[in-house]
C-alpha cells in the first residue's frame, strides 16, 4: 500500500518540499507535543490519535484508537475502550465522532460513543515529558450491563515482545513477573467461554520489556486495576492486550493512565532503499527511492555494487543522492542508476548499509509472475480437492452448496439481504447447480460473485495481451480434482477461466442474473481458518434428519452456505462483463461453454438497460448509484463490443452514450475495466 501511496505522491512532486536533504533536520524536543496534524511527536517516539477508525463492519484490523509508533516500529494499537477483555474481530467496536484540540493546552480530546450500548465517552490526552496522560471521561455513568465488561485498552504487538519480560505490580520492581510467550498457551476461564484468563493482574504498574531499551513501555493507572491478557488464546490474530476495567459510577476520569515509553536520546531510524527486488531488464530505466529520517544527517554518497561469485563486491556507479522532498513522516530521494546495463547480481550500499541483492538480466521477469496462476490462484478454488506433491491444500469443498438466505438480514462481512429475494427458491432451501467452479475469498471461504468475475476477466485480458501459455496443473473438472506441479497440456490460465465461468454461468441459469455471493451461515463457522473441505460436511442440509444423523446424501447438520440472491443491476454487467470476454478464449478448449457464456452475457446486459426498481435495492448499498452503474456499464460494453469486433451497433452505440462517464471516472476506467471502489473516490490537492 505504500508503494501505491508513494507513486501517487510522485505525481504530485511539484507541489512538495524539494529540498530535504539540504534542509537542518527539526529540532529535538525535550519531550512530546501536539503536532498540526493532531499527533504527538519527538524524536523517536510518535503517537497517533484516532487518526485511523475502526471500520464499522471489518471492526478489528489493529489499525484504530491510539497506536505508538516507538523507534520506527508501531508497537501499540487499538488504545480505546472495549467491552472484551480479548477483543476478535466481530466484537463491538467503538463509533468515531470526532477530534478536536484542547481543552488544556497541548491536549487532544476524542469523542467516540456505543449507540447500541448505549453510552459515550470522551478521552483526553495530554503529553507528559517523553510520555502521555490519556483519561477517559464519560458523559454518564456506565450502564449497569457493561460494569465489568467496558475497559480501557491498549494492543501490543506480539513480536515485539516474544521473548521479553512483563512485570505487574504496585510499581515497586513489581509482584508479577513473567516471559511473553512465543506461541499461546492459556490459561483459559473453565466456565466453556473460551475467553482467556490475564497471563497477570492486579498491580497498578506494568512495564513491558525493561530489559530491552528499544521496547520498553511503562504504564500505571491511577484509578483500576491493571491486567494483562494475550488475545492469540481467543484469536490467532490477537496481540497482547493490557486493559483496565472501567469503574461504576464513575464520570470524570473513570480511567486514567501514564504511558512512557523509553525514547533513546537522539534516536535515528536507518535509511530505508526501495527499488524493484525482481530485479530490472538491462534497457529499462532503474530508480531506488531512499527514505530518510528527517533528523538523519543523510549522506548525499550513494553506490550500486556488483555482487561476484566469490563473494567480491565491485563498484558498478557511484551516484549522488537526488532530493525528492518530503511525505508523510520522512524525507525522501532517488537514486538513478539506468546506465548499468551489464547482466549481473547487484546490490546498493548506502550510509553503511547493503541492501538485498537483486538481478540485472534480460530474463528478470520471465519467472516472477507464475506462482499467482499456477500456485496461489489455484489453491483458491472452490469444488474442487486441492493437492500439490505431498501436500493437501484442501480437500474436496463446500458441494453443500448453497441454501438460499432469508430475507431482511444482516449478515457479516458486508452481506445483507433486503425484502426481495430474486429467487424461485424458498428461505432455507436447498439450490441445486451452484456447486461448481469458482474461487473462494482468500481466510474466509465466501464467494464473493463480482469478485469472481473480475478474476475471470483480468484472467482473459491477461491471455489476449501476454498469451499466458504456461502449463504446470492438472485441472479435472469432472473429478473436482487439482493436481499443482503437474501440467496436463493446457494452459492453466484457460483451465482458471474455465472454472471461474463455471459459477458465473450456473447462477445465470439459476437465477436468471447474478447474485452477491455465498457466504456460510454462523460467524463461528466463518472463522474456520482450516482445510476448507472440513469447513462443510459436503452433504446437503435436510431439517428432517437429526444433528447426526446422515444417508450419504443428505444430512442434519445445517452448514451449508447461504447464496444471497438480491439482483443488484452493477452486479449483472460484472457478470456480463465477464461472460463475454471468456467466450472469446475459451473456444479452444470448451466451444460449448464459450457460446453459453456469450449468449447468457447478451440476456444479462439487454436486461440492465432497463433496470428498474432494482436500483432502489437497500441489498448492495452504494453500488446502486447512477456513477457505478454507469462505470459496470462500460466495463462490460467494452468486453461486448470486444468480442463482436465492433459489428454490433446496439453496443458501440451504448459505448458511445457512456463517453461524459468515462471522461468523469477516467481514474478508474483508464486500465484493464476493473470495480470501482464505491465508497471512495481518489482526490488530490496541493498544500
């Protein structure tokens, strides 16, 4: 993300300081103070306020509250009030309302609130020489249902810690000492909760790694008791979590805690060289990008070194640093060295450091993109068993499927269904013909349909721009079987298509259109982060046989997934979109389902031209807007048009009406026709 990030900042260049290395680094200050973008800085340490939320439906990314950024590394997160001692993903997360400064001098206060629990709650934060004072006051008092549930919390990232000491205790060297464990261990409450137990409690001081200057954090509440949990007990992604329940009662500084962390005087971060690690063709141009600490005294001095056989290390360029500016929290420059040409194994040195080695050759690129077609891309789909050698990706998955969802519910993971099913089928029946082909989201098994589809047509604009001929699976529809490491003669990228086009087709013929995906049906079962042909029992959910009861066919367990059916008018031009470009390819190897897909994507796309009341479906949100619909609109008209080589007025006709959109969206619709984002759109304005 940064390297996004950073490439749009270089469009901005003009607009940017350019003289970073030329400029005296910011004065050290004694201790922290409140910066204009509302953190708190000194050397070494930087403290972010809310500057980042917790998402409303994502919730726990350890990306919210206060976050401490100490000696370069973000070792704390999340600093907020929760209602779980463990806090996953799906637990109650508290709403932003907003930041301001004050109302003490060099004091930031945040407002946040539960609107479903009912109560609100301000923190103040305030610098205290190298540390902070942070207070939680709440507009009233804690309802009588969270007292000893809501608590103050702060996240620690567990590598930082492995290994290293905690002590708790009245502040007096501390009562309760201990090692941060590598892997989780307990202890667990014995009630079946599956809630951890604090690895310690009940001191009024911890402090994390004093033996270790780098990591170092003090913190002592004045007014709870301290506790100490590791969230990896409940969730494989928790942190270790110090917190301290909230009292009843209280109002005014109901929670209120010192955070110090050790600041290494005159801390300096080491410069950080980016450049491409897959190295570069002799002819293309070569440019690293240098990041620096702004207190930095950065060496203008700058060498590509050639890498021998025998371990020598020759001179290749020197250069000179050229001043980029600065961005974010650091300055930045680049490094030009496009005059080497000479095939070889190089390296960059920089201020005393050599950076990882990479290659200059005319193959550089010939075998870096594979693993994501023949390795990552099929361990990914679903219906199938997976097996690489000796491993076992996946057994066969989810031939369950799929039930369909009832109507008016919110479900997780953004899925939703309104009043209007789109279905012949009942709530809680079982659709027959959805248990072929496509991939499932990536750790949480769901198939997410415009997703799909857009995968099928990066995967078809891939195959007629580069050819894509490699062959390394066996792909066995009718066996549901996948072989990795074994070619069988055809191009893998045909054989993706295939099996992405296989779901798509099977809900056209189902439902008439598309439909937002399939998901599982409890969050418990959602979470499963295992084989994902374990995730399901592959038997067809009967409500006639008992919980374990099952004839081979049928059974009473009812997890299969739900398929939520609501037909969203930008969903069907994805769909369309798709269907069209992989008729263009898969002729070859499947003529058959090439002329189902394009005779489905000329129904699909005639039928979005007169949408209807379906775009006023509260199902999909703000993908029913008149700018998203207009974008789907041409990424599939151009798929259309594609594949009738222009011969078809109804569609070069449509192109044409589309012209004013593309103009206004021309950010996103510039590439290979991909989704718009529809919650945000780029902006970038000069300072």
């Amino acid at each position: 993300m940064r390297a996004i990030w950073f490439a749009a900042a270089l469009a901005i260049q003009p607009w940017l300081t350019q003289s970073c290395l030329a400029a005296a680094p910011p004065t050290a200050s004694p201790g922290l103070t409140v910066s204009p973008d509302e953190t708190l800085e000194m050397q070494g340490l930087s403290v972010i306020v809310d500057q980042m939320h917790f998402h409303p439906v994502f919730r726990d990314e350890k990306n919210a509250g206060i976050q401490i950024i100490l000696h370069g590394e973000r070792i704390a997160t999340d600093g907020a009030v929760r209602l779980n001692p463990t806090p996953e993903q799906w637990d109650p997360v508290p709403a932003f309302v907003k930041r301001e400064r004050g109302p003490g001098p060099d004091q930031l206060t945040v407002y946040s609130s539960f609107p479903e629990q009912g109560f609100s709650y301000r923190l103040a934060i305030t610098p205290e020489g190298t540390g902070f004072r942070v207070a939680v006051n709440l507009d009233q008092p804690l309802p009588a249902a969270y007292v000893g549930k809501a608590a103050f919390s702060l996240d620690f990232l567990p590598t930082s810690y492995f290994g290293k000491t905690y002590a708790l205790g009245s502040g007096n060297g501390g009562d309760a000492t201990g090692l941060f464990p590598r892997n989780p261990s307990g202890p667990m409450a014995k009630d079946g909760s599956g809630d951890p137990l604090p690895l310690a409690a009940g001191g009024s001081t911890i402090v994390l790694s004093p033996e270790d200057p780098v990591t170092r954090v003090a913190i002592t509440s004045d007014t709870a008791p301290l506790s100490l949990y590791d969230a990896r007990n409940r969730a494989q992604n928790g942190w270790f979590v110090v917190r301290a329940l909230i009292p009843a009662g209280k109002t005014t500084d109901a929670i209120v805690w010192h955070v110090h962390p050790n600041v290494i005087k005159n801390w300096v971060r080491d410069p950080v060289v980016a450049f491409n690690q897959a190295g570069y063709t002799p002819d293309r141009a070569k440019v690293a990008t240098v990041e620096l600490d702004p207190h930095m005294k950065a060496p203008k001095d700058i060498q590509l070194v050639r890498l021998g056989a025998d371990g020598s290390r020759t001179v290749a360029l020197k250069g000179t640093l050229k001043p980029w500016g600065r961005w974010l929290r650091y300055d930045y420059a680049t490094f030009d060295f496009s005059s080497v040409r000479t095939p070889g194994i190089y390296a960059i040195s920089y201020a005393g450091h050599l950076f990882n080695p990479f290659r200059i050759a005319p193959d550089a690129y010939d075998r870096i993109w594979q693993p994501s077609l023949d390795t990552y891309l099929a361990e990914q789909m679903d219906h199938m068993a997976v097996k690489e050698q000796y491993r076992t990706w996946q057994g066969l998955s989810h031939m369950d499927d799929a039930r369909q969802a009832a109507p008016n519910i919110t479900h997780f993971d953004g899925y939703k269904m309104g009043p209007h099913l789109d279905s012949p089928f009942k709530p809680g029946e079982h659709i027959p013909g959805l248990n072929v082909g496509g991939w499932q989201d990536a750790g949480d098994y769901d198939i997410q349909t415009s997703d799909n589809a857009w995968v099928v047509r990066d995967l078809v604009w891939g195959r007629e721009l580069f050819g894509l001929e490699w062959d390394e699976d066996t792909i066995d529809e009718a066996a549901h079987q996948v072989e990795i490491r074994k070619p069988d003669g055809v191009p893998d990228v045909l054989q993706q298509i295939r099996h992405g086009t296989l779901q798509l087709l099977a809900q056209y013929k189902v439902f008439g259109h598309a439909i937002v995906g399939i998901i599982d049906p409890t969050l418990k079962q959602y979470t499963h982060l295992g084989d994902a042909g374990s995730q399901t029992d592959r038997l067809i959910y009967d409500p006639k046989l008992g919980p374990n009861e099952s004839n081979g066919v049928y059974s009473g367990v009812p997890d299969d997934r739900w398929a939520f059916t609501s037909d969203v008018p930008a969903d069907d031009y994805h769909l369309a979109g798709a269907l069209a470009g992989a008729s263009r390819v898969l002729g070859g190897i499947d003529p058959d389902l090439a002329a189902q897909a394009l005779a489905a994507a000329k129904v699909l796309w005639a039928n979005q031209q007169d949408p209807g009341d379906r775009m006023d479906r509260p199902e999909r949100g703000d993908w029913n807007t008149a700018d998203i619909l207009d974008m789907a609109a041409f990424s599939a008209t151009v798929d259309l048009v594609i594949t009738t080589k222009g011969a078809d007025p109804l569609y070069t006709t449509k192109l044409k009406s589309l012209l004013p959109a593309i103009k206004r969206h021309f950010a996103w619709l510039g590439g290979p026709p991909r989704w718009p984002c529809p919650t945000w759109t780029p902006t970038i304005a000069p300072n």
